[in-house]
C-alpha cells in the first residue's frame, strides 16, 4: 500500500517529468532497503581493478563499507536509470561516459533546486570528468562535480537491478551491448 501524502506524490511526479526531459524514460524507483551493499564489491577494487588507488573518486578515497551501508540507510526512496550502450571504440566510450556523467551532475542539480536537498548520483564506471584523473580526492579537478560509481560505495549493481527486473550481465567482449546503471539516492 502506498502511503506517501498526496504533496509528496505531487513532488514524485514532477521528479519523473524530470527525468524524462533530461532524456533518461527508463528508470525504476526503489526502496533503498533493497539496494545490496557487500564487502566482496569492495574487495574486487582493492585487488583487480586498476583504477584502485589512481582515481579521486574510487576506493580507497571513498568511505568504508559500514560507512557506505550507513549512508545508504539515511534514505527512504532512490531511483535507478538504465542505459545501454554498444561501442568497441575506447575513445567513443569514455567520451559517452563523460556525456551521461555530465547529464547526470546536472539532473541531480535540477532534483536538488526541486527541494530535494538530499539529492546524490552514483554514476556508473567512475569518474570520467577529466583526460586524467587525480589519485586523491583532494588533488580532484573538479571536486564539486566528481561522483563514485555505485560499486565505488560497495554496491552489488548486478543483485540490486535484478531484484527491479533488469538485465545485466558479464560481457565478454565490447561489441556486445552493455547495460548501466546510475543510482539517484533522493530523499
Ligand atoms: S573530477 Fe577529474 S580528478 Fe576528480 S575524480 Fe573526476 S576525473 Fe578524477
């Protein structure tokens, strides 16, 4: 049963106008209770990801994972977006990546001006903002734009989106479709 107050129904639904507007129709709400936080995430950054240690906005400049399971459970409603993406081209992919993230920063701006003063994006891969990236977030470029990736803060991407229905999957080569996600945490 859903027991939100009309106002906040009112305010939900000029969220998702939103949304649509800034180009992005496919997303799902979800209770943040659902979204999986585990510490083997963490491990696969410390020991096989090489951007461990190399980017301001990734592990270990991010918070531990009790910390990130506390943040997470600060919040009563998020929404995931879904994007795909089919590119073998390094350079076209990190130049999309940079799009979205930039489209994102943005759409958090508009749902924080909306009233939402909690408002934070966890964007998929990383930040992408800068031709090269600072090792310390306080040596980071631009510091007020910079966001973590979901799997920055711990999260289980691939458990949470298929508890909503989505589809991802490992894939093993870049000419095979690709589905990200990027986590709005609301309120
Ligand atoms: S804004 Fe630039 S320096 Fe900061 S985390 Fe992103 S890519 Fe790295």
């Amino acid at each position: 049963m859903d027991l939100k107050p009309d106002s906040d129904k009112n305010q939900y639904a000029s969220l998702e106008t939103i949304f649509k507007d800034d180009g992005f129709p496919d997303f799902k709400w979800i209770d943040p209770e659902q979204i999986v936080v585990a510490q083997w995430v963490r491990m696969k950054c410390m020991f096989g990801c090489p951007n461990y240690g190399h980017k301001a906005a990734c592990p270990p400049q991010t918070p531990s994972v009790t910390e990130c399971q506390s943040f997470f459970n600060e919040y009563s409603d998020a929404v995931v977006f879904h994007l795909r993406l089919q590119n073998d081209n390094p350079e076209e992919r990190a130049e999309w990546y940079k799009q979205m993230a930039m489209k994102f920063i943005e759409l958090e701006r508009r749902v924080f001006l909306a009233g939402f003063e909690r408002v934070f994006a966890l964007i998929f891969g990383g930040c992408y903002l800068c031709q090269e990236c600072k090792s310390e977030r306080s040596l980071c470029i631009l510091p007020e734009k910079a966001r973590p990736a979901p799997e920055g803060l711990a999260v289980d991407v691939f458990s949470t989106v298929k508890k909503l229905g989505y589809q991802i999957s490992v894939r093993t080569d870049y000419t095979q479709v690709m589905d990200r996600y990027v986590f709005l945490m609301v309120r």
